[in-house]
C-alpha cells in the first residue's frame, strides 16, 4: 500500500510546475513583441501613427510579406527555400522582357512574370520531392542558376519601362491604398483558406509535422511539399513584378539575397517553425510588417541604418532559438 505522502507527492510528479510554455512564447511572441513595437514608435515619433505613415508601411511591406505567405507554406510542410529572391528578380525581367521586347501588353506580361515564378517554384519542389535533394542545397543552386538565367537574359543591362501603364500595378491606388497592398490581402487570405480550410492544408501540416507517420496514413508528402514550393514561387513572381512595376525597371540582382533574407526573417518572426508542422499565415503576414515597421521606425528616429541589419540579425537568432528550444522542451 502506498503512504499518504507518496500519494501526496505523486499527484505533483505528474503535472510539471505552473509556467509560462515555451511554444506560446514562441507562436504568440510576434504578438507582444508587435504591440510593444508599436507603442514605443508611436509615442517617440509624431509622424509613425498616422494614416499615411501605417498606409506606407503596408505599401513597402507588400512585396516580401507575399513572398512570406509563400514561405511560410513551404516552412509548415517541412521545406527551405532560398530562392525566393533570385526568383522575383528573374519574374520581373521576363516582364519587362515581354513587355518592352516583345511588345505583349502590360497585364499579360505581368501574369506571365508571375507565372514565370510558378514554374520555377515547381522546379524547386521536383528537385526536393523527385531527385531527393536537400531542400536547402537545392533552392540555394537554384537561385544560383536562375540568377544566371536572369544575367543572360538581360546581357547584365538594367531593362527601363518607361510607360505610365506599366506602373499601376505597383504606384495605382483605390480609396487611397496602394494596389500591391490589396494583392497581399488577397494572396494571405488564399494561403490562409488553403491551410484553414482544406484538405491540403491539413496535408501541409501532417507532412511538416511527421512526414513518415503521413505517409502511412495515406498523405502523398511529396506531392504535397511540391506544391507548397510551387506556390512559394508564385508568390515570388507576384512579389517581383510588383517591384518592377513600382520603380519602373527590371535588374537580374534586384536585391536578391535581401529580399530572400527579410523573407524568411519574416517567416520564422512569425513563429513558423523551421523544422515544419507548426505556423500560421496571419502570423507570417505580422512578421512581415513588424520587420517593415523596424526600419520605418529606425528612419524616423534617425537611427544609422547598419543597425537596423544588426537589430534583424539578432532578432532572427532570437526566433530560431526559441523554435529550436520549443521543440526541446516537448520531447
């Protein structure tokens, strides 16, 4: 027979002291950390919490938190992808390509940008899923071959698109918002039905979470992880037409390795797991602008802009190690 103070203390063995629970910190951290942020902006600068400030914000942000989107659909099935940057700036010079060479109409070329970045995205998923290469080794050559693509292509030239029309996809505005912003809307709603809603988002969420355990229970993991990579590519041209559109060329290295790095900062602020199964797309979206909201923030308060790189950089690490001790603490 047991004592009563082995009863006594039994009961405490199996409920672990009363804390606060690391994967909450984690998922919800973009939260406070956002609030926080937006407090202290707002009460240091007069200009930071005003209509067309926060209308700036969303505008600048739009092209990385589409990509974000993508990204974080890609990280949720336990995916990389580095290519994301490379991709965008390839899906804007086949644009202007199109547009200024081939004499195609704004709109088609623009679609065929985007569309551009779908097919490359689907590259990278049959890379990862058919040929069995390592999502990070893959991605990474593949920005390195699309770069490539994008130098022959453009004979290493900046491509100028001096048409009013090719500009109101980037700089056109309805009620006073910018048109990219209402494209985030609408590709973060598509992305978040497709994880809430459907059948394949609960796929995306079994394949990052236990890929072996899926596949046993009838989940084709591979035929899931490539579509993300495909959409995550799409969202790239999306995000790299934008761009072209809103300064009016198009450049093989427009910013690649930077636009790769704030999208995945983006993501993994938002606390998507970077070993797969956990996230969410409003998360993603509120990584994005949080990221925008700290060099906007950083401008206003005439901070050096080096520092921002510096304070990224340590948050991402912060992030990381947070995702990485989350999942510690479970096992």
């Amino acid at each position: 027979m047991s004592s009563p103070e082995a009863e006594a203390v039994a009961p405490g063995l199996a409920r672990p002291p009363s804390r606060i629970q690391v994967t909450i910190v984690r998922d919800y951290g973009i939260v406070v950390a956002f609030v926080a942020l937006f407090i202290t902006l707002s009460i240091a600068s007069n200009v930071f919490f005003t209509w067309g400030n926060m209308v700036n914000l969303a505008f600048q942000a739009a092209p990385i938190g589409i990509m974000a989107c993508g990204g974080a659909l890609v990280f949720i099935a336990g995916g990389f992808d580095l290519s994301v940057g490379a991709i965008a700036s390839f899906a804007a010079v086949i644009a202007g390509k199109a547009f200024v060479g081939a004499g195609i109409p704004v709109w088609p070329a623009l679609i065929l940008g985007a569309m551009t970045g779908l097919g490359f995205g689907l590259g990278n998923g049959l890379l990862v899923t058919v040929a069995r290469v390592n999502a990070f080794i893959a991605t990474l050559a593949s920005s390195i071959i699309v770069y490539g693509l994008a130098i022959a292509v453009t004979g290493g030239f900046l491509i100028s698109i001096d048409a009013e029309s090719w500009s109101t996809l980037g700089l056109g505005k309805a009620w006073g918002i910018n048109y990219p912003i209402f494209v985030w809307l609408g590709f973060a709603l598509f992305c978040g039905f497709l994880l809430w809603r459907t059948t394949f988002g609960r796929y995306v969420y079994a394949a990052g979470g236990n890929a072996e355990a899926a596949r046993l229970s009838g989940v084709r993991v591979g035929l899931v992880r490539a579509a993300t990579f495909a959409i995550s590519g799409l969202s790239a041209g999306i995000a790299g037409v934008i761009l072209s559109s809103e300064v009016g060329t198009a450049q093989a290295d427009s910013g690649n390795a930077a636009n790769t790095f704030d999208a995945i900062t983006a993501v993994v602020l938002g606390g998507v797991s970077i070993l797969g199964g956990e996230g969410a797309i409003w998360r993603a979206v509120l990584g994005a602008f949080f990221l925008q909201m700290i060099g906007n923030g950083f401008n206003l308060l005439n901070v050096k802009p080096e520092y921002q790189n510096v304070f990224k950089g340590a948050i991402l690490v912060l992030a990381v190690s947070l995702d990485a001790w989350a999942r510690r603490r479970r096992v």
